[in-house]
C-alpha cells in the first residue's frame, strides 16, 4: 500500500469538497438576494391582490345592497293605486320572499312629514304592515336631521348619526323635474348578520381562505366608532381598506339627485348634489365605482401578523428550505467522497489481502517442493533425514491447511454461517483442545502459559470446532505479535452474572507492544493490518480477528480488546451460558 499516494488522492478528494462548499456558499449568497428580491415583489403582489379583492367585494356588496334598496322602492302608481304603507309593505314582503340575505334589515320603517314635523311608521311583522310608532331614542338623530331637512332644506349624504341606518327619499313627480320629499324610507342594517353570515360569505368568495384574516368594520365619517370586529385585536393595523354601504339614495332615472332647485347647475351646492346622485348601479355608463366611498369602511389585515411579517416568514422558510437543499448536496459529496475513499481503502486491503496469501501460499508450497525435491535424492538413503523433511512437509502442509481453512470460514461467514450446529460445550475443554493443537503449553517450548480457569464453568451452547478456532487464532495472534519483548501468554475463563443470566468469559493476553489506540477501532475490519505487522512483514491475512468476532457473535456473544501501547493486550469473549435444563440434563447424563 502505497501511503504517499492514499494521501495525495484523500487530498484532492476533500480539496473537489472544499470547492463545492464554495461554490455552495457563493449560490447560498446569490439565493438570499433573489430570495429578497423575490419577497419584495411577492409583498406587492400580495398587497395588490388584496386591494383587488377588497375591491371586487366592495362591489358585489354595494350592488347586493343596491339591488335590496331598489327592490323596497315601489312605484308611485302603485303608492297611488294602493297606499303608501300597503305599497311599501307589498315589496318589502315581495322581497323578504325572494332575497337570500332577507335577514339584513333588523327595522324597517317609513318617516312621513306631517306638517313640520316627521311621523314615524314602523313595520309590524305580526299584521304585515306599517303603523305609528314613536322615535326610538337611538333614532332622535335621524329625527332631527329629517325635520330639518323638512324645513330648511338642507341634509348631506345620509342624515343619521348612526353608521348603520339608511335613509331614501321619495321626491313628488313635477313637470319640470322631481318635487320636494314625500317619506323616506328607513333601513336598520343589522351589523350581526353582515358580520357573521354575508361579509364572511363575500371573503370568501372574492379573497379566499388560503391565508387566514382578521377583519373590521368601522364608521368610514368616524373611524372611532367600530361596528364589529372578527377578533379582539386591541392594536389593529390594516393592510388594506374599502368602503362598504354605498347605495343609490334617489330614485332611478331621477337624475340620481335631489331636485333641481337644490341641485343647481353651478355652485358648490350643486356640485354636492352631483356627487350625492351617485346612481352607477342602476344604469350603464357613467364614471367607475370609487370604492373609497360608502358610509362603512372595511379594513383587512392578516390574522398571523402583518403582510411584512407574512413575506418575512415566507422569505425565511424559502432560505431555510434552499440551506437545507444546499447542505443535502454538500453532505451528499461529503458521504460520497468518504464512500469512495471508504471503497479506495477496502480495495487496497482486498490487494493486500490477495498479496499476502500469495505470499502465505508460496512459502509452504515452496518448502514442500524443496524437500520433495531433496527426498528423490541421496537424501533418501538417510532415514534421519528423510524423517526430518517428512517432519517438515507435514508442519508446512498443516500452516497450508489452516491457510486454506481460514479463507473456507471467512467466506462461510460472509455467507452467514460462521457456525454449524450447536451442542451443550465445556469451555475449558475447548481451550485445553485449543492450547494443545498449536503445541504452546508442551514441553520445551518457548512460550510460558499461565491457565486460569475457574473450576465448575457453566456450559455453553457452541460450535466446537468453530469457537476453537476462534480460541486458536487468539493465542497465534498472541504468539505473533505479544510475545517480542515476553513469553508469557495468559488464559484464564471465569464465570459472570448480569441481568440476562449466566456468561462464560474468556480473556487471552500477553505483555507484548500492545495496539496503537488509533488502530483499534478497526482490528476486527476484514483484511485489515496494523502498521506494525506491515513494517516487520509477519505473515498473516488480516482475516482472523474479523472471523473470531463472527463466529463469537453468532453465538450470541461479544468480543473487545483492551490494549496500552508498551503494556500488552488482552482478547475478552463473552458466551452465554446454556439453558439451566441443558445444565442438568448434561450434568445427568455426565453422571
């Protein structure tokens, strides 16, 4: 493995990530502009778009309530032909029949001039007609204003102090154009209906329910005085406003005023008539609406704050959403950068790995070939050689026969069977077996083994074979690498209790140079190789540690490795123990 070069490509691997988190930064800047840009653009459209359908409301409601007023007017012939409170009382029953927003007057009434006062006549429900009734109080300013316009001849654009009364004259018919006031009609708007059933009905129609209102309406002549309000807002401040309740209070075809002798055709209070005549929804033509008029006027705002702090919402969610989208695809080339890198080292082992059992292959081959060779000749006639080389092509084919047997598991393993059929096993067995077969505890061998195994260790349900094996590679582990600096190699298996019940617990160490801390986490990779074992090229796979923690998890257990570097290293496997019925039932049929 070439380090130089692992480096040189994790460099320019991580310097393409650096450039795209540049680049991510540089979009992320433009992307807050346009963003900005785009909300101012967004706050005037939405404020236009409110305007506009303020607008389209204010309409529809003018022209609903025009429409209601010119059905309640009847005829003169037919105020002639029957009477005034029976024609007056025909249409309004006439039109209470057919009208879907019936429900928009709570009072109805006539006020008739008698001399130079006004009487009032107030419909009654009951006998479905117009009787004498006295001014209700709320009413002396209609009152007042009637009577005095009786009298002197002067009113404006709606005599009464209250927002919600309507009042329209009926002008006697003269040869040179209308006459003096004959009644009026007066119209109590009731404001629960308009707030609760039609202006809903109307928002909407016209603006929707997509983003959610708050709304108020107040006198437009005295905005002080509120006449409802969707919520209790103590600090309502509108993002849009219309006038509400304009009406044509003159007859059609009237010229849309009051007589010409108070109109005139110059002065300031002809114009005033003009401007008062406003009868746009009985007849085509004319200027367009203005919709600043009307005696209520409606202001909007956004229940969820301001339009301000709405576009700011939207613009940050937008922002939010772009980072999100900007750091998925910078995590993205993170992940893939480290996947491939991850992928790069995972094949430079896999090379490794084919090296060193080519390597590991070559040299038994070799030694078998070479004595092989030395047995055809001369040597043949001395038996203590021939039994020195027929020694020697027996340790090297067995070295071959764990070399093979070892890649065989691995494989096994990946496929997912590190293990075969389990059985009730003693663990000291295992170990004895497994201590005997590498021939480290015979006389005359280099190695000291120091064995502590506490007596009466539960069973534990096992592949023989496979869990020996992993024993076996332990120790040559120890004796490969902990065995530089001392020969002491220590086996020692106790019995422990925790909250799932009995465990067997193996520990293989020895005093040697120990694992760099850095390298630990990654001992138990497949075809992994410390630095060390690379450097004093000791033979080996980088498979075994890998199969050990395999073969030891499928049997239900862990492994982990405690290690300081200079002080040696310890191997600990913890095995469940067999059921309690296997325990008796072994220790019965041992008996």
């Amino acid at each position: 493995m070439n380090l130089e070069n692992l480096k040189t490509r994790a460099l320019r691997s991580w310097a393409t990530v650096g450039l795209l988190a540049l680049l991510c930064l540089v979009l992320a800047a433009l992307q807050f502009v346009w963003i900005g840009e785009l909300s101012r653009g967004e706050r005037a459209r939405l404020q236009d778009g409110l305007q506009s359908s303020l607008q389209r409301l204010s309409r529809d409601f003018n022209e609903d309530l025009s429409t209601a007023v010119a059905a309640l007017r009847p005829p003169a012939a037919l105020i002639e032909e029957s009477g005034r409170e029976a024609a007056y009382a025909q249409h309004f029953l006439r039109w209470r029949d057919a009208a879907t927003n019936a429900a928009l007057f709570r009072k109805i009434a006539l006020a008739v001039p008698k001399g130079e006062d006004v009487t009032l006549l107030q419909f009654d429900e009951a006998k479905e007609t117009f009787l004498p009734a006295e001014w209700p109080k709320d009413w002396d300013g209609l009152h007042d204003s009637l009577v005095q316009r009786l009298t002197e001849r002067r009113g404006g654009p709606n005599f009464s102090t209250r927002p919600t009364i309507l009042e329209i004259p009926r002008f006697a018919a003269r040869d040179d154009g209308p006459g003096g006031e004959q009644e009026w009609l007066i119209l109590d708007v009731d404001p629960d209906y308009v707030h609760t059933t039609w202006l809903p009905q109307l928002i909407s129609r016209h603006i929707g329910t997509g983003i959610p209102l708050s709304f108020r309406v107040v006198d437009r002549f005295d905005p002080t005085k509120l006449i409802f309000q969707s919520n209790h807002e103590p600090d309502f401040k509108p993002e849009a406003s219309v006038g509400l309740l304009e009406y044509n209070r003159f007859e059609p075809g009237r010229g849309g005023g009051p007589p010409r002798g108070e109109r005139g055709e110059k002065g300031d209070r002809g114009d005033r008539g003009k401007r008062g005549g406003n009868n746009q929804f009985f007849r085509k033509g004319g200027p367009p609406p203005d919709f600043n008029r009307g005696r209520w006027q409606l202001d909007v705002r956004y229940a969820e704050g301001s339009l301000d702090s709405v576009v700011n919402r939207a613009r940050w969610r937008n922002l939010g959403i772009s980072a999100a989208i900007l750091g998925l695809m910078l995590l993205t080339a993170v992940m893939l950068v480290r996947f491939s890198r991850q992928q790069q080292h995972l094949a430079d082992l896999q090379m490794n790995f084919v090296a060193g059992v080519s390597h590991e292959l070559r040299t038994p081959l070799t030694v078998i070939r070479t004595a092989a060779y030395n047995l055809r000749g001369r040597v043949a006639a001395n038996p203590a050689q021939v039994e020195r080389y027929g020694t020697l092509i027996q340790d090297e084919s067995e070295k071959l026969t764990a070399l093979v047997e070892q890649v065989l598991r691995f494989s096994s393993a990946r496929a997912g069977h590190a293990v075969g059929e389990k059985a009730p096993v003693a663990v000291e067995g295992v170990i004895e077996e497994a201590l005997h077969s590498r021939r480290l505890g015979t006389p005359g061998a280099r190695i000291s083994i120091e064995k502590d195994l506490d007596p009466g260790l539960p069973l534990v349900m096992a592949d023989e074979m496979a869990l020996k094996h992993a024993i076996q590679n332990l120790l040559d582990n120890a004796v490969k690498y902990g065995t530089e600096n001392s020969d002491w190699i220590g086996v020692a298996a106790r019995k422990i209790t925790d909250a799932n019940g009995d465990i067997v617990e193996v520990r293989i160490s020895d005093r040697g140079p120990g694992i760099p801390k850095e390298e630990q986490a990654e001992i138990f990779n497949p075809f992994f190789r410390g630095r060390r074992a690379q450097l004093d090229q000791i033979h080996g796979t980088g498979l075994g540690l890998n199969l050990v923690k395999k073969i030891i998890e499928a049997h239900g257990g862990t492994i982990r490795v405690e290690s300081e570097p200079g002080h040696g290293t310890s191997f600990i496997l913890k095995i469940p123990a067999a059921p309690a019925e296997l325990q008796d039932e072994f220790a019965n049929t041992a008996g």
